[in-house]
C-alpha cells in the first residue's frame, strides 16, 4: 500500500481548495472504522452512523472495520453490523484478536502452546494461524495472550499471572483500552484487566491492535486503499493509531472523548477532521484560517472565531458550536504546536 499523508501534517486548521466544496466523505478511497462510539454503543446503532456507512459503500468509498474488541468473531461482528444497517461481511471485519494470533504467529514456532485469556473468538484466532490454545498454566503454555471478555473472572486473570512469572513465557494483549463505551454509559475495558496482571506480575505486555499501525494497514491493504481515513471516537487509540499508521483520522464526537479532551491532546492524538456526527461525511468540510497577530494566535471557522492569549481561548460562537471548537482547535494547536496543554475555554454571544 502506498503512504498516506501523516495525520500531524494536516489538522483542521489547513483542509482548503479543491476540496472544499465537496463532500468530505468524496475526499477519501476508504474509511477505517471502529465501532464502539462510532457504529454502536453496546448492542444499539448510534443515530444514523449504520445508514451512512451504508452510504458511504455506495457511493464507492470501501468501509472496513477495525475494532480492538477480540471478544467476538469477525462473523458474528459483521453480522451484527448488518442488522443495524450497514451490510457487512466477516472479510470487511478487523480484529485485535487476529493482529495478536499474527504478532504471535510471527514469534512462536508452529504448534506453540498459548494460554488464552479472554473470549472463545480469541482462542478460535489462535487456532487459525496454526498454535495451540490452552487454559491452564500446567499445560506448559510458551505464551499468553489476553483479550477482553466480559464473563473473565478473577480465577482467569490468576492464572495468566501464575504463567508470567517464567520470564521466557511471551505476553502479548490484544488491546489495552482503558474504558468501553455502552448503552449505560462507558464500563472498564481490556486495559483494566491487563493493569490487573502487569501489577501482579511486573511486566508490560506487547499490544497488538490499536493504537498500533499494523491492525489499520491490514484493514487498507485488504482493499487496496491509497487515501484511507481513520474514522474513530477515541483519541489514544484510533486517532493516534491514524498518526501511527500515517493515515488521516476523523474525530467523531459520539462516543469516549468529546471536544474538551480533543483540543487538550498531545501533537499525536490530533485529528484531521472533527465530526459531530457521521452524517457530515456528506457535507463539505468547513476550512479553518490560522493567522497570528501582534502575538496573538486567532483562528475562524465560517462564522466562529477563536483567540488565544495567556493560556485563555476565547471562542466567538453559541456554546459547544461545533464550528467554534474546530476554530478553537485549531488556534490553541497552532499556540502549541508540539505538546499537550489544557486551555481555559470561555464563549462569547456573538452578537
């Protein structure tokens, strides 16, 4: 697959010409999805993202999903999309469970013994590239992998940390997300349990689904994308996995992080685009100008401005305009350009 413009040399700041009075969907060949707080929140379509997915593939655009839940089949997770609206197969499903059955495959000799920590999809993974899973540390495992399960109990997590305490046993995670998101609200995720371990144990797992590359390259390379854009709701994995990957990441505000933490993130948690909701992927994306003025940094999306001035972002829009965070974005990332800081955001009428 060819390389596609890394995330950090565009932001919202600079997207203008050709582009900017198509569609913003029309500016991409496909869209890398994930799905907790983009697709679904625990078994529920969020409103309107199944029908424009669906649109997007329509329209030419190819649609993969790349999801760090290894607690479900591909099958059953295309399955699941289809039945909210989007027609899916097992083929345009990525998991994390099948990056870490790859990152083992690649380090283990074949029929290598590995205790499974999570779901049956997980273990079914490992199976499929040719290695052996158990239960159990008297099975003489070469190593573990540890993947979200929602029925994991304390008995499993033992046993994972009874088997790491050989330091030539491999310990790879699927995936270490701190929170998931649900219908309830956001439940701890895959990066609680494997904590629980590494405290246990004193050490750190390999990770092999996102925020790392390989998981968003396979999803492009599986349809031969040269312009791919990360579409995600969660800045330390997708997002900085598009940075990783050297992909462009849309920021899509329905699921962990919301406006407040995206202007507050590091350089490589920045996204390309922020999106209210998946339906403005059919809609041209607003350009942001940038200017500095007698010191200052003032930034304007259509009608909303944004200055900055001692740490202070005075945003010119009605409260939680979408365009008025763009433009406060845009102006506080260009104040600081290479590190994370958390600005003081205050709303003016502007009337």
């Amino acid at each position: 697959m060819s390389k596609t413009p890394r995330a950090g040399r565009t932001s919202v700041t600079d997207r203008a010409g050709a582009d900017q009075d198509r569609p913003l969907v029309e500016r991409f060949d496909a869209l890398l999805c994930d799905l907790d707080g983009v697709v679904y929140a625990g078994p529920h379509a969020i409103d309107g993202a199944p029908e424009s997915l669906h649109r997007a593939r329509e329209s030419g655009c190819a649609v993969m999903y790349v999801t760090n839940n290894a607690s479900r089949p591909p099958a059953a997770v295309a399955e699941h999309i289809t039945s909210l609206g989007a027609p899916t197969t097992a083929e345009d499903v990525v998991t994390s469970a099948q990056a870490a059955a790859a990152l083992l495959a690649d380090r283990l000799a074949p029929s290598a013994r590995v205790l499974v920590t999570g779901a049956t999809a997980l273990a079914e993974e490992i199976c499929a590239v040719g290695l052996v899973p158990v239960r159990t540390q008297g099975e003489e495992p070469h190593a573990v992998v540890q993947g979200f399960d929602p029925h994991l109990g304390w008995e499993e997590l033992a046993e994972a940390s009874f088997t790491l305490a050989d330091d030539s046993v491999l310990w790879c995670a699927t995936n270490t997300d701190r929170t998931i998101p649900r219908e309830r609200g956001i439940a701890p995720g895959n990066g609680t349990l494997v904590a629980a371990v590494a405290e246990a144990t004193g050490r750190e797992p390999l990770v092999a689904g996102k925020p790392e590359a390989p998981i968003f390259r396979e999803a492009a390379g599986r349809v031969g994308a040269a312009r791919p854009a990360v579409v995600g709701d969660r800045l330390d994995t997708d997002i900085l996995g598009a940075h990783n990957a050297e992909m462009e990441s849309i920021e899509v505000l329905t699921g962990v992080d919301g406006p407040a933490s995206t202007i507050a993130a590091p350089p490589a948690q920045r996204p390309t685009y922020l999106l209210g909701t998946l339906r403005e992927l059919f809609e041209p994306y607003p350009s942001v100008a940038v200017e500095r003025r007698a010191g200052r940094v003032r930034a304007r999306c259509r009608g909303a401005g944004a200055d900055v001035a001692n740490g202070v972002v005075v945003v010119t829009a009605p409260r939680d305009d979408l365009d008025g965070w763009r433009a406060a974005c845009a102006a506080w990332w260009a104040e600081n350009p290479h590190e994370a800081a958390e600005p003081a955001v205050q709303w003016q009428d502007p009337a």
